[in-house]
C-alpha cells in the first residue's frame, strides 16, 4: 500500500510578517527627535520631561508598527519589552547622574592630604583640611555595630529556622519585622534616652554603634534565615542519621552550606547602615579633632562630616568642596562592600557538577 506523498508547505505561510532587529533602536531614536521637537514648541525646557515624552512615545510607536507588521499578540510582547526597558532606564539615568555629579565635584579636593589630615585648625569657611577623623571614626563606628549585630542576628536567624517553634518564635519574627521598619532617628532617641540620659555614659563613637547595630540587626536575621532555609534538608537529616547532634549539624553542615549568602547579608547590611547620619548626630557629636578611641568624647564620621560641611558652609566653596569630596568617599567605600559581598558570594557558592 503506497503512502501518500506529503508535500512540504512554505515556511513562510505559518507566520506573518517579522520586524528587522534594527526596529527598537530606530523607534528610540525617532522618539526622541519627536520628543525634542514637541519639548522646544510647547516651550518644555526640562530633558527630564523631555525625556518622558520620548518614553511614551516608544512605547505607543512600537506598539502600532508591531501590531500592524507582526500581530497584536506579538506587538503586546514588544509593549512588555519596552515597559520593561522603560522602567530599567528611569532607575538608571537618576543614579548615574547623581554617580556624574558627586565624581566631578568631589575630584576637586580628593586626593591623598585630603585623606590624611583632619579638621583640626581649619574653619568651616577656610580651604585645606581632611577627612582622617571622620574616616576612621565611620570605620570603627561600623566595625563595632558589625562585631554586636552580626553574633546577634545570625543566632537568632539560626533559633528561628532550626528550633523556633510556638509563641515565642512568632513574637521574634514579629518584633524583627517591626525593627526592620523602624526609622534611623528612632534607635538614635532609644540610645540617647537610655545609654546616655539615664546611664549617663556620654556622647561616643561606641553610642553611635549601638544605634547602628540595632538598625543592622533585623536586616541579618532575615538575610541569615533566608539563606538558612535554602539548605536542603537532605543534608540535615543525612547528618542526624549519622547519629551527629544537631548542633553540631548546625555548625559543620548547615552554616557551611550557607556561608556565602550569610557573607553577602552581613556585607549589605554594613553598607546600609554605613550612610546613616541620624543617630550620628544624635550620639557621637562630632569633633574637627582625631579621636582613635571610640568608648571615650565624641568622635567625627563621614556622613556627620557631610552634613556639617555642608550647613555651616556659609556659601564657602570650600566646604561644599570638602562635602562632596567626603560624598565620594563614602560612596566609593559602600561600592566596595558591595563588591566584597558579591566576590564572597561567588566564592562561597555552592560548586555544581556534571
């Protein structure tokens, strides 16, 4: 019995006409002549609405020429693309331009005096001076907020992960909730009324670390126990079946396993609370003096520097100098710890294998 001979349709039959790949980038830069051209005769003098314009524009035009050319089912496609793209731009263009704008101010006095000396006998009006003391006081600030929250979050994410169970582990992960939204000037008050009002312990960098620590707390728990219920429980219960105890699966197999995302938590919650300027103000004081030791007088640090540079400036060129140069420097430090955590992360990750 013969079988009958199928024959081979065109490939171009079974669907409708296709954009070339150049299409987005033509409808961008058509966009924006428009832009440009309704800006200049509507007398719109701001690029930023300039911008929006060309936006809505690209989106609107990319939808017609592709629901025409291609289909709505596509051209619908190519709308979620660009909103995306849209959206992607609009987050970007700001933070590079503040990125532009503190690098080209700051370059001014940025340089290795500048990092070196202090304040001491240089007014706020007058040129020269440095940011050492701010520096080292901002390092050892953190470090010190780093060596009480860290111990703290990452047990407490261990205890609500590994044995919190009942009341008590609901009214934990209730109350690191209600921390994670609390605001910086909050956990100044709290450390100023009860370490420095009523214990009398004065103004220190060691006051301004309790402040931060407690803003960089819940933001450990919750990154520690995300990470630390990624393990698998596979690896637990092979442990325990081992007849290993829990604690100690604990500590050689759960914590190792996680490391990585613990490292990248801990990492972006300094850098979170490295920029704090709120409990600064309100507990360490700030001095135009080195003070190395942090339990003792107050002590300066970069985003107090900032801002005191910044309001006692009087319109001294210097000063604004000084403030975004001290701006870039701490930009520049919350990038590294950035990098730092994504470099832990990366080393820390878990190997994968054919």
């Amino acid at each position: 019995m013969s079988t009958p001979a199928v024959t081979d349709r065109p490939t171009g039959s079974l669907r409708g006409g296709s954009l070339p790949r150049w299409f987005p980038l033509a409808v961008i830069a058509a966009s924006i002549v428009v832009a440009v051209a309704i800006g200049l005769g509507a007398g719109l003098h701001s690029k930023v609405q300039w911008g929006l314009i060309a936006a809505i524009l690209a989106v609107l035009g990319t939808y017609v020429v592709a629901a025409r050319v291609e289909g709505r089912r596509q051209a619908r496609d190519r709308i979620a693309t660009s909103l995306v793209w849209v959206c992607f731009l609009l987050a970007v263009i700001p933070l590079a331009s503040l990125i532009w704008a503190t690098v080209k101010r700051g370059v001014k006095v940025l340089d290795g005096y500048f990092l070196s000396h202090s304040m001491a006998g240089v007014a706020d009006t007058e040129p020269g001076g440095g940011i050492y003391h701010a520096l080292l006081g901002t390092l050892e600030q953190v470090g010190l907020a780093t060596v009480i929250a860290v111990p703290i979050g990452v047990l407490t994410a261990i205890y609500l992960v590994e044995y919190g169970r009942g009341t008590l582990a609901r009214a934990v992960t209730f109350f690191v909730d209600v921390m994670t939204g609390i605001p910086s000037i909050v956990a100044g008050l709290f450390v100023l009324s009860f370490w420095i009002l009523i214990l009398k312990m004065g103004y220190s960098g060691f006051a301004g670390s309790l402040a931060l620590a407690i803003l960089m707390m819940p933001v450990v728990v919750r990154s520690t126990e995300e990470m630390l219920k990624l393990v698998p429980n596979e690896l637990r219960e092979a442990s325990l079946a081992l007849g290993v105890p829990k604690w100690r699966t604990i500590l050689k197999v759960v914590l190792p396993t996680s490391l990585g995302g613990i490292a990248t938590g801990v990492m972006l919650s300094i850098a979170r609370i490295t920029g704090e300027t709120a409990p600064v103000l309100l507990l360490v004081w700030g001095t135009n003096f080195i003070n190395s030791n942090p339990f003792t007088d107050p002590q300066a640090s970069l985003p107090l520097f900032i801002y005191q540079q910044y309001a006692n400036s009087s319109g001294s060129g210097a000063a604004y100098d000084r403030a975004w140069a001290a701006a870039l420097t701490l930009i520049a430090f919350v990038m590294i710890l950035n990098l730092v955590a994504r470099g832990i992360a990366r080393w820390k990750a878990p190997k994968t294998g054919r």
